[in-house]
C-alpha cells in the first residue's frame, strides 16, 4: 500500500508544476460490488459488496481530462467472512467530457492499470487490471463541482499467481485460492466532489 500511495503522492506533485493549467483533485465514496469467482479447486467465492474511497487527480483540457486513480476496498469472502480481502486500484484513466447544460458536463472514459490484492490468507499478489467508467459533473463554482460515477473495473487474474501453497495434508489448502474465470469483474458507483486549479 504505502508503494502505491507513494505512486500517488508522485503523480500529484507532478501534475501540480506550473506547466499543467487545469489540475483537477476529486474525493470518492461510494459502493463496489463483485461478481463470483470460480477456483481451480472447484469452488466459488463471492467478495461481499463494501464501501470504497478513492482519489484521482486529473488534467483537464477543452473536452477531455487525463489523470491517475486510487481506490481502496475492504472486504471479505461472502461466504466466509474471517478470510479478508482488500483491493486497491492504482490506474491510468482518461475521459472525453460533453457539455449537458452551461453547468452539468457528462464523461465517458477508460482506464488501464493493476490491482493490487492483499488477503489474510495467502500472500498479496498485483494483477492487471483496465475497464470503463462514466459520470455526470455540475459546477459550484470557485473551483467546486460535485458529480456521481459509475465504474466498471475487470481484473485479470486467471494467471501464474505469486499466491502461496500449502501442500501440508494436515491444514487447509491455500491453492484453492487460484482461478478459474479469466477476470474479476467489479463495479464501483460513487458520489464524488472535485476541486480544480
């Protein structure tokens, strides 16, 4: 975690030299809900749906913005709750926006990066990550507008995993934890406030 807050705290230094002249900060709070996963051990796992936080930080151009994002999410397996789960998105996204009326903009971008998984069973892994996302924005003024979001996050992770095995008969067996699905689908709807400079 503190690699990819780093990455942030980079990319936000980087973003607020004077060469860029539209910055935008926009806070996330919203819900994520996760499809099922199938293991390799013929099991299926659901991550229960739970609250997210995010922060990006965007330039904006006439008609499009570009920027880096992160996202935070705690949960667990749905069906076995003391087997933690978190998930932090570090992404590449950029979005075209479209006026709606002289205050409310409407945006439709993609997105390209990792996801980092970290559980209390087997050892983190990052996995490749990209997807889709929308929004609607309406300006306050003095550099404020607030908006809502929906984003869709696919997760790569029917690969060589870096997960730990135990191949010890006498305890449980951590290999379950390897996929089957190609990817793992997340969906992320927020409410968001951004400040611009």
């Amino acid at each position: 975690m503190n690699k990819l807050l780093s990455a942030v705290a980079l990319s936000a230094a980087l973003f607020s030299m004077p060469s860029f002249a539209d910055i935008g900060v926009t806070a996330y709070a919203g819900q994520t809900y996760s499809q099922k996963l199938h293991t390799s051990k013929g099991q299926e796992h659901e991550l229960a749906d739970d609250t997210h936080f995010a922060v990006s930080v965007d330039h904006h151009i006439d008609g499009a913005k570009y920027g880096i994002y992160y996202s935070y999410f705690e949960s667990e397996l749905e069906n076995s709750p003391a087997h933690k789960v978190d998930s932090e998105l570090l992404l590449f996204q950029s979005a075209v926006k479209r006026p709606v009326t002289d205050n409310l903009h409407s945006y439709f971008g993609a997105q390209l990066g990792v996801n980092r998984i970290t559980t209390n069973f087997v050892d983190d892994d990052t996995f490749f990550a990209t997807g889709l996302f929308a929004g609607l924005d309406y300006e306050l003024g003095a550099g404020f507008s607030v908006g809502t979001e929906v984003r869709w996050v696919a997760t790569i992770v029917k690969n060589t995993s870096a997960v730990s095995c135990d191949n010890d008969p006498e305890t449980l067996d951590t290999c379950s934890w390897h996929f089957d699905n190609d990817s793992l689908s997340q969906f992320q709807a927020s409410a968001n406030i951004t400040y611009r400079f």
